[in-house]
C-alpha cells in the first residue's frame, strides 16, 4: 500500500461524522478539508478526522490536485452533482447510497464516472460487516452449490419524518434497496419481481401515498426463488435477516445477541436486540472505507461500483412499479 | 373426564403405528379394533395399542355399536369415505389430513360430518407442539397487539416417490397446507393469495406437472402480509420456520438444536437439526390425540374442525391456481 | 425382544405414577401389580399402567412366580429391602436412586443382588437424555481424544421441605449425587474430591447441618481435573450444565430454551426455562425404563448397575466428608 | 472534554501497535511520542498512532513537560520502572497488567503512584467488554440481588512459548489473573482460594515447574463461593465465560458466536468462535483507553486502578501457594 493518500469529506452530518471517526483510523488517510455548506458542522467534524483544514465550498475541494479521493455525505438530492464534478476533477469517490432516487440521474453520473475512468464506490456498507463478508466468501467457494431460495428481512425501529419520507423515493427505493443489493451480491442477478405494500402503522406513509409494509418476490436470472420482507416500525430494534439457501445446505446472518450476555430470571431468559444501523452496522461502515482505500492504494476496482449502484436501484424501481401496477414486473423493463 | 372409552384405529401404515403408540398410552382410551385391508399390518401395530382385536374390514368396525370414536390414517383417497361412513355410524372421527386432495370431495364429506353432528378433528398436528400452542397463547393473549407480518417455511428432507407426487395434490396441497393452516392459526383468515414455483432439482416434480419449490404470498382479511417459502428437499433436515411480527414485538417458532448439545472443536461449535416430521413433531402427534379425547370426555368441539379443514385447503387451491394462471387470486374465488 | 414381560410396579406416588404412564407405554410389558401400602393410591395409578391388580402388600409380588420384574419406586428408606426381596424371589429390579443413604446398606443389599444374579439397573435417568446419550456416543468414539477438565451445575428451582432435608443423607448424597454420576459416565472414575459448602439462603438447610449451596473439586483417576457447582435454589428454574472439555474440544450438554420460540418484544428477547426434573428429563424416565426391559429382553445387563449405584454414592460420602473435615479426601478413603 | 492531552506511547511491540490503532482514534489525543528501545519498533507504529515524533530513550518522554499521560505496554519486567518514573515526572499512567509479578514490587510501584498522586489505571480490558460492563451495570442496579455463585473459565488457544512461560510467574498470575479480576469486579473481594493444578499437554509447563490447567475455589468475603477454571490450550479457539448467580437469577457472559451467521448443511449447524483475545476483545482494549482519557479530562479517578491491581495479584499469590502447598489460604496471609 502508499504512504499517503489525501482525501476530503464532503458532508459534515450524521453520516459524515461517521465517516469522519473512521478516516481518522486509516494510518495512510490525510484528511485535506472537511467540507459543508454549514461552516459549523464542519468545524465540529474536522477534529474527528483529524483534518487539516474546513471550507463551506465544495469548489475548494474539487480545485485542490492534493486530494486523489473524496468521500460524499451530503444530502441525497446533491450526490449525483458531487460525483460528477469530483469524477470531472479525476478524483475517486466514495459516495453514500444512492446516487440519486431515479434511474435517468443514476444513469447520468455515472455516465460522468465512467467517462473520467475514476475509482468509484456506493455505500451498501453491509457486504462487509462479518457476517455478510464470510457468507460470501463460502458461497464463492461453493459451500452450498446452486442456490435455490433467497431470504432477506429489513425492519427499521421506526419510521423516519413525514419529511423525509416524502423525498426519500418510497420504501422500495429508500428502505429495501438494501436487502436487493443484499440478493445480487449474494444469490445473483434479478429477473423479475412482485410486490404487495400495506399502510399499517404510519400515516406519515399514507399521507405521502407511500406503505410502511412490504412484501417482495423475487425471480433470480438462475431461477432461484427470493422474497424481501420490510417494515418501517419494529419496537424490538433493527432487524435484518438474510437467509441463503442453496442444494448443500442453508446460511443465515442475523446479529443477535447484542452482547454477549444472557440474562435469566423468572421468566425465563432475556437477551438484548440491536437498535439501529449504526450499532448494527458500525464495524461494516469503517470496513467499507478500509476497502475503498485499499484499492486505491493497490490500483484495483473498488466494488460494489458503478454497476451495483445501478442494478440494485433498478430493482427497487421495478418493485415499485409492480406495486402501484399490481402485477410482476421484469427488471428488463426498466427504462435507464 | 369419563373411564372409559372405546376406539378403533382405521390404517395401519407408518402413521398408524405412531398413533397406536399413542393410544395406548391414555389410560381412559380402550382400542377394541386395529383395521386394515393388509392383515398383516394390522397384527403388527395391534400389540402396539394394546388393541382387542384386528379386522380388515371397515364395516366391522362401523358396525360396533360399543365404538365411539375412529381414527382414521387409511391413504388420502379413502379418507372422506371413511369420515361418511363414520359419521353415519355416529362415532366420533379423528382424520389424518387432508380430507381429499380436491374441494369438492372434502366439502361433502364435512356435509356429512356436520348432517351427523359427529365430533371432527383434522390432522394439523403442529398446533399441539409446543412452540406453536405456547405462540398460540401469547398471541390470544395480545402480546404483540396487531399483526402486520407473517412467514413461515417449510422445507422437507427430500422429495416423495414419483408415485407419491402424482397423486398428491401438487406442492401447495400437499406440503404447504401446514404452512397455510399455521398462518390461518396464528394470523387470521386469508384473502388472496400470490404464488411462485418452480423446478430446482426433482424431475418427478417436473415429469407431473409440479414444482419442487414455491414461494406464496399471502393477503390476509386484516390487511397483514404474510409468505411462506417451500422447498421439496432441504440436506440438513427438516426446517420448519415460523414468524409472527405484530405491533408489540414478534414471536419466533424454530426448532433448533435437535438435542441440548453443542460441540465444539477446531471448526467451530456445531448443534444437530431436525430430521423429519416424526422426531421434530412426535410429541405434537400425541398432543393431539390428547386433546381430541379430551374433547370427546369433556363434550366439547374439536380443534381444528371441519372448518380448518376446509378453509386450509382453500388457500392451497387458490395457491395451486395462482401458480398456474400466474395472478393473485381471492379466496372468495375459489368455489367450493 | 420377547413378546412379553410380566411387571410390577411398587410404590404408586409421584414418580411411581410417572414409571406408571410409561410403563402402559411398552407394548410388550404387562403391568401384574400396582403395590402400595396406600391401596388408594394404587388404585389411582393403576389405570395409567393399565395394570391387571392392585395390592398394598409387597409379599404378594414377592410371591408371585410369573412376575419377572419389579419396579421399585417407594420412599428412600426401604428401597434397599425391596431390593433385597425382590432378588432374593429372582425378580429382575429396577430402583430409584438411591438404594441406601449410606454405603453399608447400599453394599448389603447390592450383594443379595449380585448374590442371586438378577438384572439390575439404578434410576440415574440423565444418562438417557438425548443430550447426555449423545454426548457419550461421541466421547465413545474418540470425539475429544483426551479428557482435561469436566463441570458441571445442578440448581433445583426450590429447596424440599426440612422434613425430607432431615432425611436425604445432604446435599451432597440428595442432589449432588446425579452430577458425580455424570462426571463417572462421561469423563471417568474419579480418584479425589474437595467441598465447600454455604448456607445462603436456606433456615431449614442450617436447621438439619446441611448445606444449600456448594462446590466440589474433582481429580479424576486419569488425572483430569473436574468441578461441579450446586445449589437449592434457581429462581429461573431447573439448571442442569454439562462440559466434557478434552484435547480435541468440547461437549456442552444445556438444556435451552425449553420451548422452541423466541419471543422479541422492547426489552430484547425472551425464552423459556425448563421448571423441573419432569420438564427437563420426562422423556429420559421413559428411556431408561425401555433400556431396562429391552436388556431383560435380550439377556444383557442392565446399565446403570450395581457398580455405577455403589462408586457413584461414595462420591457423595467422600464429598460429604471433604466439607466437614475441610481436607481432600481420596475415595479410597471410603471404607465400604 | 478538554479539546486536547498530549500522550507518549512507551512500548511498540504486539499490543503497544493495537494501541497505537487506538490512540489515534480518539480525536482530542495527540501522541507527542512512540518510545521503544528498538527503535525500528518505534517507527513502524509511530504512523498508526498518528506521533509526533519517536525516540528509543524513556527519559525523552519523562523529560517532556507537555506530555501529560503515558500508556505503558513495554515487557512485564519493565512496568514498574516505568511506572516509578512516569509518577515521579507527574505523568498520569496506564498500564498493561501486570505491574509486577510478584506482590513486594507491585506494592513499591503503587506507592509512588500514590505519593506522586498520579491518575492510573491497569489493564484489565474485559471490564470494558460490552457484556462485562452490561453485566456490572445490572449487578450494581440489583438484578440479581445477593450473588451466592461465582464461575469463570479463561482457556487459551494455546500454550505461550517456554521461555515466555519461564518468566511468566505461573499460570495462576498470569493467565487465570483476568479471571480473578472478573471475580472482584462482578462479585467483590475474595477471602480465601484452594487451587488444583495438573499438567496435561504441556512438556514446556512441567519443565518450567508450572501447571497448563487448573482449577481454583474462592470463598468471597460475602460468604458466596466460586470457581475458576483454566486452560493454556482449547482447539476450538479462546474461550472465556463468565456467571454470575443470584437470589434472582443469574447472568452469564459468554461470546459466541464469533460472527452472526449459522451454516446449515447434512451435519447440522455450525457456528464460528473467536480465536484469541484481540478479536475477542479487541473492541474493550479501545473502549478502556477511552475511559482512561475520558477520566483525565473530567479529573475523576480512573478504574481499574492501583487497588485493583494489588488485590487482584493478591488472589493470583494466594491461588500458587494453595497450589504448591495444597491448602486452603486466606488472601490476609498474603504478606505484601
């Protein structure tokens, strides 16, 4: 690996704090600039990244020839914008899931990306949190020989604000994108879906004529048979799920306990339950930058990349579509 | 509870002969007769329910006025006329499940059961396990409030004989009905079903028109989603998977380890799994039987009855016609 | 297996009634006689063994030459007489553990035994748990190589009364007796043993000298190391743990959770405990019995015996005492 | 918070470099030096902790006015040098376990501590496990109520070379010493040990007059008993678990599995373990640094400190003499 790689934050959030922590952990990492448009919220950011310096501007950032990689957290409305310009600055990017809600922008950025020949990487963090990392790499050894059933549940503890989720593409796009990506890296690629989606709980759902509830079968292009189950409110914590089942056995990753403690008392025994992603999922989010950094260092492609950013957004497009339709939806339809 | 009471075993199969165990084993339970058309068979499970005597004529059985209730694990296709003419012989019936393979056939049999007002219970074992009944109770209970979410699973060992699958209904008759009925149990009625198959690895499912594997989604009449997954054949044994997801938390029904054991050594720890129906459900068997006597002593109804019988095989057709027409379809749809 | 066995069954209480059920549960065995001084408590459990008669007078059994074996279930302290006659009328017997609270007695009435050379088998029914069972097969065929350090733990959910206190020997010859005989089934003969003892929660405990919590050392013959933890008192239930740890791994043997569902609410997740020795071993009761009469059958010898009876209650002696002397005592310190 | 302490790091050997990871993850830590006599050592890791320049003299560090903290990770032989003079340069000290090993060292140690008035903490990491200190939490809100049992297991995958164990003081010190500080920290302080140990496997631990598995009693001051047991090999990787009993229940802490994923196949299920202490209890070694120079910014007192690693030494004297001379000993006859 280099010495030295420089590198600026863009998007000094919940996220970016993230981030943040975690590029500071990377020997090789130098932070440049933190950069938002809230000159606060990077002052507050930069001391976790141990970064050299702040700007409200992201011009700034992509001006600098020092910085070779950025890594966006800014709102989802603007990733597409950034990744074009830092693609256009030939630098490489690391960029939140999604690169936008509809296809037609996706297409577009990266479009931009390809045409730069720049490193590009999304951030479906959770093929590499242990559990999905090692389901991996025993299915890619063949541990369970064709796969015939695919399985994946995502409940979040709560439902966010009617304001974001009025923005945020619907649950198909927002929330179960996730668990598709979850299927291609896992069982392969998608042919076809059906999706059926309930109003149960949240008016907030309702009122932006979005579900809080969903059901999604999948048909894979090997034929295997998958179904995504999602729900936006689940009072024991964050619950997912996945379960790939092939002609040599079955694996499942589900992260439970939280700790390792089991606690016994008069009725019976009690173990505790994850809360939400960042507990969940911590370790996976600093894992992910490793990687990105790791390529970078060694000149390889990072992944997931362009082309995971674009099929698993598809699905979520398709399954949509199947739900306000009502009938199975080929992913082969999907106009980009 | 009353001393005595006296009982014949009508079948004399694999499933016969666990049922004689078991009646032997309730003291207040006399078996006057074990019937079957292969004497043999009968000779060989009688000791087994301490029973009186052997015939293999089922009109002896029907004849005796001193036998209240039968029990009935004669092959499928036989199975409604042995609820008529027990019914009409005014004992009490115990059926293994299903009634008949098609809705016509079990819908005038149940006639005949309810003409009679004969007690009647159906063969849904799993709602004897103890999982299930302890989910059951909390449930009715109101511990997760209203349902939003269901699944369940259902994966065999391995395929049936050739000449097994051909008379057998197809995958959704005759495999997912437990699931069906579950969902029916722990979730409420079914409005419209949703359903993919295919052929992953068994030729005979292919050579008669069946599949090996299924995916169904399921509407119930509360608006909750629920889906159950199928597969012919699983290595590892026989999985059998519940979830019930409600506003208050869920409940979890899964059958692992097979024994109190864990071993560990350079692999890993690793736990054993459930072979098949008998040593996962062979409490459950007994469960039932018990309860059904019970009844009988008590003069109460029997659980499930005619109209569990009725209303599971509801689902598995319009599950059945889903698969083929390739559309949802209401229960309501199918005529009975 | 011969075609039938005639039985008796002496003492009709609690677990009388339990070795009652099952023993109505063997098709080749017929249950002669019900024997207990209270005719009516024979009278009760007679119909659970669907047996032929009741008496409340052991001599008729004793006296009876059709009757081969005898199942003896009567209060601790006549256990080593009824053993006694039994053998000495050639019966085959079955007894409760233990023959006698102390070794004089118990090594009187096991050389009648040994004397007249009829089957005998002792009541450690844990050996028949499909866990223990399992796990010997295992240590049986090499699965761990060498044995280093055995543990185990036996709570009861409850202390029993002071009047059975008074007179059950202690804890260490009452309850502890069942785990020295586990480390003797599966981890071998043990050579030395060192007790503490406490009084923690137990007035009734200090009131009879006894202890109520307490914890042994064990060097095993083959120089392994072992220990084993004991309390009166869980208020979570029955909590029996087993670990056989050798050069080759480890065997856990734990009987969790009781019933096969997870229940997930906002304070993580529940499971249930078993309560009792019914709940947690019922089915090992009915093993062992079917192991007695199936070596009956084929003319082995029964097993647990008269060896496993005698070394596993020195144990208890020595253990015993260690704690009241405060030094290691060898087991062959144990004059017999 | 204060926005910044200034820390040398003394030490850049195995776990001085995990550390190093860690020192520069905490944003308001500058590392003003990595000291190591192998100053190549010094180099290597000086980038991990982001330092500010490296020496291979102590004295530079003790010499700088700036430096406000050392972590000390230097060879066991060195601690309470380091220790002596970091107090006397009024620098605030952590420290790997275990200051010494024998009790006359460790008290003159602590005592310059003392006199200089210094923060201190040792470094007994599993405290600051996510399940350790979950378990604290609920031992001290009363969850169980009075504890009446104790029981720790500590195996390692393997034994440490000869020349190590030849200088490590005995398995008792520095092995089964994180299981005796487990004990204090959970159940409180020890009056009494009684110790067995046995070589098994081990040539290297005979030949140095040292055991490689043993078994420990503690009768707490509180009048609960306990026990310890180890190992210095176990195939299946490191091994420690924890339970807590009490009036109420009990609380066991034991991390299995290593990732969150069951792998089903023809042999059941298996579950991954976790190797050795730093994937086991990697995430604690952070989280005690954070505690350490939390407390430095708030002037509270850091914990473990110097008591902790005088008593818990104390038990590990205690448990060797009872070994050697095979009795019972009072941790008050441990002269220091």
């Amino acid at each position: 690996m280099r010495d030295k790689i420089t590198v600026a934050l863009i998007g000094a959030g919940r996220i970016g704090l993230e981030h943040a922590k975690n590029l500071a952990s990377f020997p090789e990492v130098q932070v440049a600039l933190v950069c938002d448009p809230v000159i606060e919220a990077a002052k507050r950011v930069s001391p976790l990244a141990r970064a050299a310096g702040i700007t409200d501007a992201p011009e700034e950032v992509f001006a600098r020839g020092d910085i070779e990689a950025v890594v966006v957290c800014t709102p989802t409305n603007t990733h597409a914008e950034m990744i074009e310009r830092a693609a256009t600055s030939k630098k490489a990017v690391f960029c939140e899931k999604p690169v936008a809600l509809d296809l037609k922008r996706t297409r577009e950025a990266l479009e931009v990306v390809r045409a730069n020949g720049v490193p590009f990487q999304i951030g479906f963090q959770r093929r590499f949190d242990t559990g999905y990392a090692e389901a991996k790499r025993r299915l890619d050894a063949g541990a369970l020989g064709r796969i015939d059933q695919f399985r994946a549940v995502g409940r979040d503890p709560g439902p966010p604000p009617r304001e974001y989720l009025a923005k945020s593409g619907g649950l198909f796009i927002d929330q179960a994108i996730h668990e598709f990506d979850l299927a291609r890296f896992l069982a392969g690629e998608v042919d076809e879906v059906y999706a059926w989606g309930a109003v149960r709980f949240s008016e907030d759902a309702a009122a932006v004529g979005d579900v809080d509830t969903a059901t999604t079968l999948l048909r894979f292009k090997s034929g295997a048979l998958g179904v995504i189950e999602n729900s936006r409110r689940a009072v024991y914590g964050y619950d997912i799920v996945t379960e790939i089942f092939g002609m040599n056995g079955k694996i499942v990753v589900q992260a439970e306990p939280k700790t390792p403690l089991r606690h016994y008392s008069e009725s019976g025994y009690q173990m505790d339950h994850f809360h939400f992603f960042m507990d969940r999922f911590g370790a996976a989010f600093r894992a992910e930058l490793e990687a990105f950094f790791h390529c970078l260092a060694e000149g390889t492609e990072p992944s997931p990349g362009v082309a995971d950013a674009l099929e698993s957004l598809k699905i979520s497009v398709a399954a949509t579509t199947s739900w306000k339709e009502g009938r199975p939806v080929k992913i082969s339809e999907i106009a980009v």
